[in-house]
C-alpha cells in the first residue's frame, strides 16, 4: 500500500526552486552558470552530430548528459550556498553531521558553554567523532574532558576529536564532512548501535543555552542527480 504524501513536504520541482533561489541569493551568476554549463555539453555534442552525420541521435544523447551536467554543478552550487548559509552559526558543524550519508548517529551539543562553544559527538564505523566548534584555545579543553567523559564508557573504541573552524589547525567547515568520511572503519554495524546506545546513557553535563541553532539545516547529500 502506498504511503500518503506528507502535505507538509514540499514537492521535487518546489524544491528544486528553493534551492535555485537560495543558489542566486548566494551567488547570483550560480544559476546562468548551471544553464550555461548545460546549453554547453548539448551544443558539442550537436556538432559532433552534424560532422558525423548522426545529428539526431547524438542530439538526444546531448540533451542527456547536458541535463546531468547541469544538475552536478547545481548540486555543487547548492552545497557552497548552504555552506554560506551555515557560517558563523552556533551548531553549524552539527547541521554538516546530521547530513552526513551512511551510517552515522550525532548527538548534538554534548558539551556547551556561555560563550556558546560546542562540543558535538557522532557515532559512525570510525568510533566515535567529537567535533567542536569556538576559538581553538577553548574548546580545546572542552575536547580533552568530552573525551575522557566518552573513553569511560565507550572502552576500547576509537574516540577522534576534531575542532571545526578557520583558526590555525581546524578543520574548515566545507571541509568537515570529507575529513570524517576519510577515517578508517573501526567498527562494524552492531557496534556502533551498541556504542552509541552506552552513550546516550551519559548526562549532559551542561545544558544548552538559548542561543541560534540552525533547526532543520541539511545540506545536499552528495550529487544531485
């Protein structure tokens, strides 16, 4: 039996136009480049069809792939505008983990501060990811005590701690989601559901402050096809 649409998603063309204008308000030559990119590939390929004499055939083969071109950059495009979108927001770094593809479990905010420094956790095939987000200097504590916080129960499990951020020796923010996915797979499936299930069991020790968390951000998984 199918499932009811859910009035409260929007369609694939609606969001298709969302995107587009969130692509213009970041870069407003973004969108005729998509287009460019495409007219592009099929005016090759139609020339190709006039010195080969397959003119049609190659044609119909151009408006494919010059549809997919244009998509793949639109994709790209989409990723840096929301990447712009996210910068300098407390939890921006969460919004990039909670996007991740594969099997990843994030816990946002684990550790906080006044000063609105965070300290998020992701359980993945790597072990467990702490990733922070403030000025190296004090979040680096934050890291150290999360750490040793996790280490207690997750015992014999690669725990990483990565500082999200453009200071010296972090990892920018377009960045982030290409650095944990370049970790090595530590665990299998069952284990990171156990592992993250001992982990929920940990208090926050700190509760979130009130301060902006981007609600509902996602970024582009992967290409658009």
């Amino acid at each position: 039996m199918a499932k009811p649409a859910d009035p409260e998603r929007p369609g694939r063309i609606k969001q298709l136009r969302m995107i587009a204008q969130i692509i213009k308000k970041a870069n407003p030559k973004g969108m005729p480049i998509v287009y460019a990119s495409a007219v592009a590939t099929l005016a090759v390929f139609v020339v190709l069809g006039l010195v080969t004499g397959l003119v049609w055939q190659l044609s119909i083969l151009g408006v494919m792939v010059g549809i997919t071109v244009g998509m793949v950059i639109f994709g790209q495009l989409a990723q840096r505008a929301q990447y712009s979108m996210l910068g300098g927001q407390p939890g921006a770094a969460a919004a990039i983990l909670q996007s991740m593809r594969g099997n990843w479990q994030v816990t946002p905010a684990v550790a906080v501060t006044r000063d609105q420094d965070l300290v998020h956790r992701a359980v993945g095939y790597p072990g467990v990811v702490l990733v922070s987000e403030g000025p190296g200097a004090r979040v680096q504590k934050m890291l150290v005590a999360e750490k040793k916080r996790v280490q207690r129960v997750a015992i014999d499990v690669p725990v990483y701690d990565i500082q999200c951020g453009d200071g010296e020796g972090q990892i920018p923010l377009k960045k982030l989601q290409r650095h944990l996915m370049k970790l090595p797979r530590n665990l299998k499936k069952p284990a990171v559901s156990e592992v993250n299930y001992r982990l929920k069991a940990l208090p926050q020790s700190i509760p979130v402050p009130k301060g902006p968390m981007p609600k509902g951000a996602r970024m582009p998984r992967g290409k658009m096809r």
